[in-house]
C-alpha cells in the first residue's frame, strides 16, 4: 500500500522558506499518471491545493502561491519536496502530501498524516 509521511521542521519563522518533505513508501514518485500532491489547511478554513509534481517531474501551483512556491523531487529516495517562500502567519496551516490519480481537481487516493507548521517570530 501507498503510504506518505511528511518531515520538516514545525516553526518557521516570517520572511523564511518554509521547507517539507514527503516520502513516498509502497509507490514510486515516477509512476506514470500518479500525480504527487501538496494540500495545506489552516486554521478554520478549507483545504487548499498548493501544488503538483507528476510523474515526470512538471509542475503545477496555485495561482495563488504561485509567484512564491516551488516543489523539487529527490528519485532516488522517492520524496518530493515543498518550498514556500517569504512565508507569513497567514502561511499557518497543516501541511498535507496526497497522492492523486488525476492532475487536477480535488480527488486524493492516499495522505500522508499531516503536520502542523506555524509561522511566528
């Protein structure tokens, strides 16, 4: 079974990169047509795509965060990674990596746990 874990650190402070790691067990981050995830909610609100790596390694963000995020993959250890940059306490939210079968929409098959990331000095 698939199964995703996110790792990074929980505070970060304004004006920094926020930077997680997902690692991916039981799948491969090249699989073709899996399309590797990052959802974040924060507090009292909905969740929210932030952005998509596939299978080959093309990006896809939120025009919303577009203009400050990136995602990078490491193949060789199976992880994709997050970062999101000039961060502020709006940037507070649960950090989410998901699998999904379709590029876009909201359809996730698998999730890793979720971390908590707070953005305070």
């Amino acid at each position: 079974q698939v199964q995703l874990q996110e790792s990074g650190p929980g505070l970060v402070k304004p004006s920094q990169t926020l930077s997680l790691t997902c690692t991916v067990s039981g799948g491969s981050i090249t699989t073709n047509y899996d399309y590797w995830k990052w959802i974040r909610q924060p507090p009292g609100k909905e969740l929210e795509w932030i952005g998509t790596v596939t299978s080959t390694g093309s990006t896809y963000f939120s025009p919303s965060l577009r203009s400050r995020t990136s995602i990078s993959r490491d193949t060789s250890n199976n992880q994709f990674s997050l970062h999101l940059a000039s961060v502020t306490p709006e940037d507070t939210a649960v950090y989410y990596c998901a699998r999904s079968t379709i590029v876009t929409g909201a359809r996730y098959d698998y999730w890793g746990r979720g971390t908590q990331v707070t953005v305070s000095s």
